[in-house]
C-alpha cells in the first residue's frame, strides 16, 4: 500500500476517534457520534483534494476512506468509557491525527505540482481542516483558535516533509521525520501549556 494511502488512512482513524469522542462527551446519539467521527476523519482530506482539485476526492473514490471512520466511530461509541477515562484522550488522538495529516497533505500536494510553500500550507490546512470541522459542528470554538499551539506544529511538520522531498530523501523517512516533528510539537504543546501569543491589554472593541 503506498505511504500516502496508509498515512491518510491511520490519520483518518485516529482523527475519527478524536470526533467520536467529542460526540460522546456531548452526549449526542451513534448517528451524531458517526457524522462527528467522519467529519473529523475526512474534513481535512476532502478540503485537500477540493483545492488541489484532486476529482473526485479520495474520500469519495476508495471505499476504505468512507470504512476506517465509520469503523472508529462504531468503536468509540461502543467503549468509550474505556477511551474516555484515559486523560486528555481526545487531544492525544487528535495529536496524532494532526501529525500523519500534515504529513499526508504535503505529500500529496507535492504529487499534483504544488510548489514547497504551497505544498506546506496546504499540508497545515490538510491537519487542521477536520478539527475546525468537529469543533464547529460540536459548538466550540475550534482549538486553533484559542492560543494552543495546533496549526504552527502542522506547519513546521509539513515544511519538514517539503524539505525533505526537495533534498530528494525517502518519502517514508522524511513522513516519520516530519509526522513525529509535529506530534512532538504538539504533545509537549499540551503537557507544558505552551500558547501561541495574544494581544497585549485590554480588548477594545
């Protein structure tokens, strides 16, 4: 299975999880619990191949896309008591998912003839894009905008893997490089409470 394929779809499932989860905590029902874990699994993707203008989408192309979310929001409605006890559950999954999907958005964007910025914003959009989704749907306010650090680690991860297919390296190796740049990122983002910065005083408006 080539390494875009197995990225997109391991990003997916953990991404689905995270949506699932959401869900749950909403106290939604399985359908509700099904349209947030394909919405996150598959919102940063479909976004992807829209501006790429990859037709149709993946997600639309190959069964196994419309599966994986289906089978990980089965999944967590089914033992979400077990997922959920597990502290910061969601933000861990969702960590994951942010860092094969920037991965798989760069690589991809890279095989359609996207220059290396353009192919590292769109690898950050591609991370970002279900999560924003899933917040939104859920009534939140999407996490990239409240000063956790979540969209610069997709970016950096990306950049890596742009950086690496410039220097001619293996897609593989620059995935794991990049992938594990962003999560790391990310994770010590979450432990240590890092926050991107916001204006200084009081709002004036």
């Amino acid at each position: 299975m080539p390494t875009l394929v197995v990225l997109d779809l391991v990003g997916i499932f953990v991404f689905a999880i995270s949506g699932g989860l959401v869900a749950v905590r909403k106290d939604l029902d399985v359908f509700g619990v099904l349209l947030l874990a394909g919405t996150t699994g598959l919102g940063g993707g479909f976004l992807r191949d829209l501006l790429i203008d990859a037709a149709p989408p993946a997600a639309l192309a190959d069964w196994r896309y419309l599966v994986v979310p289906a089978v990980a929001g089965l999944l967590t409605f089914g033992y979400h008591p077990t997922l959920g006890r597990m502290e910061r559950t969601v933000n861990v999954f969702d960590a994951f998912g942010l860092a094969l999907f920037c991965a798989a958005g760069a690589l991809k964007a890279l095989d359609h003839g996207l220059g290396p910025v353009p192919a590292a914003l769109l690898g950050m959009t591609t991370a970002i894009g279900g999560g924003i989704l899933r917040d939104l749907l859920a009534g939140r306010v999407p996490v990239v905008f409240r000063g956790e650090l979540y969209a610069t680690p997709a970016l950096a991860g990306a950049f890596v893997v742009v950086l690496g297919v410039e220097l001619d390296l293996s897609r593989e190796l620059v995935s794991v490089v990049g992938a594990t740049v962003c999560l790391t990122w990310r994770l010590l983002a979450l432990w240590r409470g890092w926050q991107a910065p916001r204006p200084p005083g009081m709002a004036s408006v």
